[in-house]
C-alpha cells in the first residue's frame, strides 16, 4: 500500500515517540495537529470575555431625572376599620386628576400592603390596612397602572433600596404610604440617593391629610443632586358624602 508523503511522516513520528529527540517535521505535525484543539478554545474563551465586558458595560448606573411623589392615605372613619371614610373615598378620586396635573403621569404605583394589620378604634380591633391602595388606586386605574403593594408599611428600608434602583431613574412615582411612616421613608430616600444624611421632614402630623412630599433625583454616576419640595392637594374641603352610583353612572 502506498502512502503520501503526510502519513508517511507520521508513521515515522508514531515509530520515533520513545525517543528523546523530535524531529523538526513531527514537531510542525504536531503543533498542526493541537492548532485543532487550540483553536475553538481560543474563540470560546474570546466569547466569554466579550460577553463579561457586556456584562459589566450594561451594569453601568442609569443617569436620568426621578420624580417621587409621596402623599398620605385618604380621610378615614371614626373607628378606624383599616379604611377611608366618604371624604377620604372623595379624595381618592380627585387626586386621580390632582397628581397627573402637578407632577405628571406616573410610570410606577406603590403603595403599602393591605395584609398588614392595623389596631384600630376604642377596642383596638384589628383590622387590613387598606387606605393607602384605597387612596391610589383610583390614579392608577386612570393611568392603567398596576400598584406594587410589596412592601409592608413598615419595610421603609426594602422600600427606600428599591426606589433608587436604576430601572427607576428616568421615571415618576406615586407612593402612597402611613403617615407614621413616610418621613422616615421620605428620609431614607433622599439619603441613599444622594450618599449624604438628609432630613427631608421630622414628623408628619396626624390630621395632615393634604402634604404631598417631592423628591426630585438627578442622577449621574450612580448619585443624585436633591431637590426637596412639599405641596398642598389643595383638596382638604372635600364632600363628606360618598359619591352617588347612581349619578356617575347617569353621567357615563
């Protein structure tokens, strides 16, 4: 049987292994021969370093300007119930014209999670605390919006982490919370965005259903520069009765 050149070669180089010596053209065979191996190897391990730099330039911080509008619930009834009251229920409604008006559409609702019980009324019944969802869901079904309630009234530090990720940063949000917990909340916000303390307000006061708190985060590098402002709804004189169904209905 003849053989070509090639394997002629490389019999000869199978036959030569034992020795201490390789000849220069079993040495170019074999190199030829781990250029086959090296190669895919060398374009996956490429691959893998272009997708990390993707990574790591998609990980960049989001500039942007977020506007976070902060507003307690709703009026509520003398014994509490864990609900708004008529006036309350009135409210509700026309901040669905009010916040669009003043701030803008919002991209993102959140509101406190109704599953927490609250202890209310001379028996401190317990309660679900829904008057903040009652108080936003009106502007959100407006807008067509879903409201994140996962976070419970008092997660003001889970709520203030994700408020300043980045998905946010180009976008207005409504945020309606419990009084007794939004300067802490508002607090936080403005701290983690800026890196720096901020007070932003001590207390918020029991029968202020009105103050609406402003944070305006223009962020660059992964910080933001801090414009703090509060407002009036403007809608303390509400109707005290409930809107009749029968009437919005008529109207429709």
């Amino acid at each position: 049987m003849r053989t070509g050149p090639g394997l002629s070669a490389l019999i000869r180089c199978t036959e030569d292994s034992t020795l201490m010596t390789i000849k220069p053209l079993c040495l170019a065979l074999r190199l030829k021969r781990y250029s086959y191996i090296m190669l895919p190897l060398l374009l996956a391990g490429g691959a893998v370093g272009l997708t990390l730099e993707s990574r790591i330039s998609s990980a960049e911080p989001v500039d942007g300007v977020q506007t976070l509008v902060f507003l307690r619930h709703g009026e509520k009834p003398v014994g509490g119930l864990g609900q708004l009251n008529c006036q309350g229920l009135n409210r509700a409604m026309n901040l669905a014209t009010v916040l669009p008006e003043k701030f803008g559409k919002a991209n993102f609702v959140f509101a406190a999670n109704p599953t927490r019980n609250v202890e209310e009324g001379e028996l401190d019944n317990s309660y679900s605390y829904i008057r903040p969802l009652m108080t936003i869901s009106p502007s959100a079904i407006k807008l067509g919006l879903p409201v994140n309630i996962k976070f419970s009234a008092n997660d003001t530090s889970a709520l203030a982490d994700e408020l300043v990720e980045d998905k946010y940063h180009n976008s207005i949000i409504y945020t309606a919370w419990s009084h007794g917990y939004l300067p802490e909340l508002i607090n936080k916000v403005a701290s983690e965005a800026s890196g720096e303390k901020h007070t932003i307000t001590h207390d918020w006061s029991g029968s202020d259903y009105d103050t609406l708190y402003v944070l305006t985060l223009t962020w660059h590098n992964g910080k933001a520069s801090l414009l703090s402002r509060n407002y009036k709804q403007g809608l303390n004189n509400g109707d005290q009765s409930c809107p009749d169904p029968t009437q919005v209905s008529a109207e429709s």
